[in-house]
C-alpha cells in the first residue's frame, strides 16, 4: 500500500480543483483556512472563499443562505465546532431547510488529540444520526475523501464530511466504486468481519494481515457512510462471519457501533459483536497515535479483540 | 405591478388581522400579538416593496424574504395566501395534524423561503442570500423581520458583524421593536437599549418609524438603502397587539387564544376600524 497524503490535504487540492470548474462553487470558513488547507484555494480563487471569523453559528447559516442564493457550498470548520456550536444552525438551517450545504468537519475525531477533549469531536456521528435529512461521511483515504467530495458537489440534500490530519494509505484501486450509503468491501473472509469507517479502517486492515497470520481469514469493510447505513452489507457480513467487530474514531455510544447494533439486533441476527471505540469517559489526550494506542484502537487491540470474540463463538 | 394605495394597504392590514385572528381562534393555538405587531410590516413589503411573486417564486432572482421571528407565522401565512401563493382556505387547515401550515414557517408552504421557529438564525441566513446575490452582481433585495426579544441571541451580532464586513446594501433588517417578549418587557428580561446605537456600532444605516403607520413604512422602506456600502436596519416600533385594545401591550398574549366573547369583541373592534378607514376617505 502506498501512503498518500492527510485527506485534509486531499480535500483542499479537490475542492480547489471543482471550484476553478465552477464559480458557483463557494467555500465558507471561520478562521479556518490554514487548518482546513484552504490558503492556496484563498490565493487562487479570492472570490470564491467566504471568511466569516470565529463565529460557527453564523457560519451555518450563511452557507445555507449562499446556498439558497444558488451557490454550490463547502462550510469549512473543525468537526468539534461545526457540530456542536453549530449543530442547531445543522439541524434547522441546513437539514431541516433542505439546503444541500456540504459541511466539512476538519480535522475531526481526536485529530486535535492533544489539545484536549474541547477539541475532540467523538460525538459527530451520534448527533448527527439523530438528524434526519444529513448523509454522514468519513472517508478512510484520499480516493474515498475525493469521491465523497465529488459526490456531494451537486448532491440534493445536505452531507457531513469528517476529515483527518495524519497522512492516509490508499486502500482502493483507482476504479474502485464510491456511492453515498454502499460500503466498500476491501477484503473477504469467512472468520471475523471487521466494519470499519474513516482513519481506523487502515487498522483493521492491518488487524486482518495480523490474523491471517494466525490462519484467521477477515472481511474488511469500509463504511465510509455511516448514514445512511449499507443495512445488507452489514447483514451479509454478519450472516456469513463467526463474529464482528466495529471500529471507529468516536464514542462507542451511538456512532457507528451503536448503528450497526440497532440493525443486527432489529433484524434477528445474532453474531458475537463489539464495538471498538473510545469509551465514555474523561477522553486521554496526546496524539491521535497515542490515544489510539491507549483506547486498544490498534492492529494488535483489534486482533486481539476478534481472537476473544472467536472463543466466545466456539463455546456457542 | 399595479401599485396598490396607501389606502388600499390600511384595508388590507384590517383584513389580514381579522383572517389571522380567525386563524388563530380556528386553531385554538397561535402568536396572537406578535403577529399583530408585525402585520403591517409585512403588508408593505408584500404588496408595495419587494418583487416576489408565485410566478418569480421558483426563481433566485428576485427579491427575498427571511422571517426570522419565525413565531409571527400567521401574519406571513395570511398575507402570503392574499398575495396569491395558495388558496385562502389552506389557513383553515393551519397548525391542524399533517397540515403544512404550521406554528413556524416552513418551505412546505409555497411562499415560505427559509424554515424559522428557533430564534437567532434568520439573519445568517439573510446575510449569506445578500452576499450570494451581491456576488452575481443581482440588484435584487434581501428582507429580513428580527423580533426584539431574539436580539438576546449572540449569532444576531455575528451576522450583523458579516452583513457590515461584506458591506450589504441589498440587506434590510427590520426590528418589531414591540418592547415585550413572554415573559415582560425586553427592558426588564433583557435590557436592549440603546439599540439604535448598538446597531449604528454594527455598522448599519439605522432609520426608526412607527412600524404600525403604513405611509411611514411605506416612505422607509422605499428609501432603502440607507446608505451606499451600508445594510439597512429599521427599527420599526410597533404596538405588541396592535388594533385590538384588550391585547395591545399585555405580555400574555404572546401565545394566547381569545375566548368566543374577546374573539367577537375584537372583530367588532376590526370593523369600527374599517368603518372609520372608510369614513376618513369618503
């Protein structure tokens, strides 16, 4: 696998790359430039980018206005901000108004990992989820960063996009297949399957080459969307798995475990499950590595999580 | 467009008080007296200021209309279904179980440009139309009705920061500046004066009328803008009640039904209204 760059990095050549394509194309930022890897977008298309200060409220809403006046919109900010300070300006401006605003979460989950939990947005997905009318997004590489951007350009209703720092390893072929709601499958295997979305999908795949050492044969799935949820990707996976094993960069409550349990259980369909995720509790800091490292959320954590729930399984 | 009277607009508001209040009394549920307060205001930019049409509505250009004190909604649904965007019975329907006419302004209703109801989020919304207009050079208006109470709400001063930033001289905010909220007086829940000046601050061009006289709203809102580079800000001191003596200025009808006999007392109240509007120009 080759490393790529930080999907941040992929968002600002992308958006830039749409924009010069379309001047109807608007970016919206609050201070944020620089971390939303904005500035050259600023410096080549001075009037397509909107700074609004440190105001996320406003922020919201003015993209949805911009939207409203026909404009095609990317409001920028750090995923902590943009969905909570924001998230009634989300829920009624943007979702509720049906302005297909694209909110762009930057540097989300605990990519500001030590900077501390002010920073930290572990709570994205939940909040999210329980808003109807908003796709939710967390691309795992740049090919996914890429095509959920391209994809949510002239998309009809709103979508949440959550980007990371850390440069990302380019899981998919070049012909690989992007759709809003259909999850990707990397790897198949009959043992374990690990459901895996944005920067922690890398982890399972290294997690599936550890055990695969062990003789233990792991379907990867990559659930880029974690709204609305691939419901017969995640059946199958867990019909034809001896256990299943949920992986993200946000709270084990009400993300994309949490989803996947209201599926499997509401569907009769019983599999030795966990959720791997950072649990409720006053959050570590450091960096992203490192609180990673200290939650179990590892290729080591996660094989180690399948090996004990295979024994649960055997015993069934 | 056939512009109508300044007469032909005072007929109206009595009307459009009596259709809201039947609204109101139908429903058994309503803002009764913010929408009372507000109705002239929105008779003037309907009927005598804005360009927005059921024809042009589909359109972005033209003008546009963001009613930010979204709980006035029986105002703006009653001088909408006269301005033509439905038939006058869909307000019979109005907050009724799976009707689209509902407490708080939303984009189901043709008309209805932004869905409000949670307060402090209009203005964004504005400001970001006004820019995206200004950014197509349109010489298209954006409107926006704040109430006085919402002011307390911090993203009101973030989007009046932006609307100065970006110098939107296509934006027009106006104030029901009623002096009441729920719970009392503004001045006494939250103090907002001197708010001519906190708005000057802003960077506003500021003008101040009775927002009840339809000539002085007439003459203000022609006028706009107020100043080259600069948005618009009327402060429009209205009357919580208006035209009805046993509802104006009484902090509990903010959302309060009448009762059959104060229903009849105000309709009779209405057609002495009318009766003198008439009398006055025979």
């Amino acid at each position: 696998m080759k490393l790529g760059r930080a999907n941040l990095d992929e968002f600002g050549a992308t958006v830039l790359a749409l924009a010069e394509k379309d001047r109807d194309v608007l970016v919206v930022t609050s201070d944020s430039r620089g971390s939303g890897k904005l500035t050259p977008f600023g410096k080549a298309l001075p009037d397509q980018i909107v700074e609004v200060g440190i105001a996320e409220q406003n922020l919201v809403g003015i993209a949805a206005g911009l939207t409203a006046a026909g404009k095609k919109v990317f409001a920028v900010s750090p995923a902590c901000f943009l969905t909570a300070r924001s998230l009634e300006q989300i829920k009624n401006d943007v979702c509720y108004s049906n302005w297909p605003v694209k909110l762009i979460g930057i540097s989300a989950g605990v990519s500001y990992g030590a900077l501390g939990s002010t920073h930290h947005s572990l709570h994205d997905f939940a909040v999210l989820r329980a808003i109807h009318n908003v796709t939710v997004v967390a691309p795992a590489d740049n090919f996914e960063t890429r095509a959920a951007l391209t994809s949510a350009l002239d998309y009809p209703a709103p979508v949440y996009i959550r980007l990371g720092k850390r440069p990302m390893y380019d899981l998919h072929e070049p012909d690989a297949h992007f759709e809003f709601g259909k999850a990707i499958v990397l790897r198949d295997g009959p043992d374990v399957t690990f459901v895996a979305t944005g920067e922690t999908v890398i982890l399972a795949l290294q997690a599936a080459d550890k055990l695969a050492e062990e003789g233990i044969r792991c379907r990867v799935i990559s659930m880029h969307t974690v709204k609305p949820l691939d419901e017969a990707a995640l059946l199958a996976a867990a019909r034809d798995s001896k256990a299943l094993v949920t992986v993200e960069e946000h709270s084990v409550m009400g993300g994309l475990g949490g989803a996947c349990a209201e599926v499997l259980l509401q569907a009769g369909v019983h599999v030795p499950f966990r959720i791997i995720g950072i649990p409720d509790e006053y959050t570590m800091t450091g960096s992203q590595e490192e609180i990673f490292r200290h939650y179990g959320i590892t290729p080591e954590g996660l094989a180690q999580t399948a090996v004990g729930l295979l024994a649960v399984a055997a015993v069934d | 467009m056939n512009t109508p009277s300044i007469r032909t607009l005072q007929q109206k508001s009595v009307q459009y008080r009596r259709t809201l209040l039947s609204m109101i009394k139908r429903a058994n549920t309503g803002h009764t007296a913010g929408s009372l307060s507000s109705v002239d205001i929105l008779n003037v930019l309907y009927n005598r200021i804005m360009d927005v049409t059921p024809a042009n509505f589909d359109d972005v250009v033209r003008d546009h209309y963001i009613q930010s004190k979204g709980h006035s909604v029986e105002a703006l649904f009653t001088v909408l279904a006269d301005a033509g965007f439905y038939p006058a019975a869909e307000l019979d329907t109005f907050s009724r179980g799976g009707s689209h006419w509902v407490g708080h302004p939303t984009r189901k209703v043709r008309g209805v440009e932004h869905n409000t109801g949670a307060l402090g989020h209009g203005l964004s919304v504005a400001v970001g139309l006004a820019l995206g207009m200004k950014k197509d050079g349109l010489p298209h208006r954006v409107f926006t009705l704040l109430g006085d109470g919402e002011l307390a709400e911090g993203s009101n001063w973030e989007a009046s920061m932006t609307a100065a930033h970006y110098k939107l001289d296509n934006l027009t905010v106006i104030v029901d500046r009623n002096d009441l909220q729920i719970t009392g007086l503004t001045e006494e829940v939250m103090a907002l004066e001197p708010l001519a000046d906190k708005f000057r601050a802003f960077g506003y061009a500021v003008r101040e009328v009775n927002g009840n006289d339809i000539p002085e709203l007439v003459e203000a809102l022609e006028g706009v803008p107020f100043a080259a580079g600069k948005p618009s800000l009327l402060l429009a001191h209205t009357v919580k009640g208006r035209g009805i003596s046993f509802i104006e200025n009484v902090a509990a009808w903010h959302h309060h039904v009448p009762s059959d006999e104060e229903f009849r007392l105000a309709l009779s109240e209405l057609d002495q209204a009318e009766a003198a509007l008439n009398g006055a120009h025979r």
